[in-house]
C-alpha cells in the first residue's frame, strides 16, 4: 500500500490549490477515501472522505464550502481542490483510506501566508 501526495505550496489567504494522491498497493475502488491534515504541534485531523463510486462525500465543517473531494477510479487518483484558504489551514495533507489508514505517505505541506 503506497500514497504518494503532492500539489501542496505557499499560497497567500484567500487564495487555491488542488492536491492530488496516487494510491496503489490495494482495490482502490473498493474503498472510501479521504484527505487528512496535521498542523504543527496537532494531531491529525480527518478532512473530507468520499465513497467509492465519488458521489457521496462529507467534510468537516471548518472546510464545507470550500474544499472538494473527488476521485478517478481508473487511475486511482485522489483529489481535494481547496478554495478561499485561510492560516488555519495550513498543514501538511495526506490522503489515505478512511477505515483502518495506515502506511501514511510522506504528505504534502500547504502554507497559508501573506
């Protein structure tokens, strides 16, 4: 099982990135997945998830109406577009599978500044 994030940099507050995961190692299809975050000095915090077929997603509330989760079953990519960021985004994203994550990949850091 492997991820590999990216599309994580400096970004001033207001403004967008879209991260994007490269899973392998496992069904990707068959499962829910999810974006995860951890700040400095936190711990990791859940984000956003969407189940397998990316119709159904959830997000927790600091981040609704301003994140979006979708997913390519085909090439089993993850991806959260993030809009309107703020400082108190800024941390480094991982993606994983939501039940039972593991082998975390290295994340990608996302810094909100001016």
């Amino acid at each position: 099982v492997q991820f590999v994030e990216s599309g994580g940099g400096l970004v001033q507050p207001g403004g967008s990135l879209r991260l994007l995961c490269a899973a392998s190692g496992f069904d990707f299809g068959l499962e829910i997945m999810s974006w995860f975050r951890q700040a400095p000095g936190t711990e990791r915090q859940h984000v956003a998830a969407i189940r397998t077929k990316g119709v159904t997603t959830a997000y927790i509330e600091s981040v609704k109406g301003r994140f979006t989760i979708s997913r390519d079953n085909n090439k089993k990519m993850l991806y959260l577009q993030m809009t309107g960021l703020t400082r108190e985004d800024t941390a480094v994203y991982y993606c994983n599978r939501k039940n039972n994550p593991d082998s975390w990949g290295q994340g990608t850091q996302v810094t909100v500044s001016s």
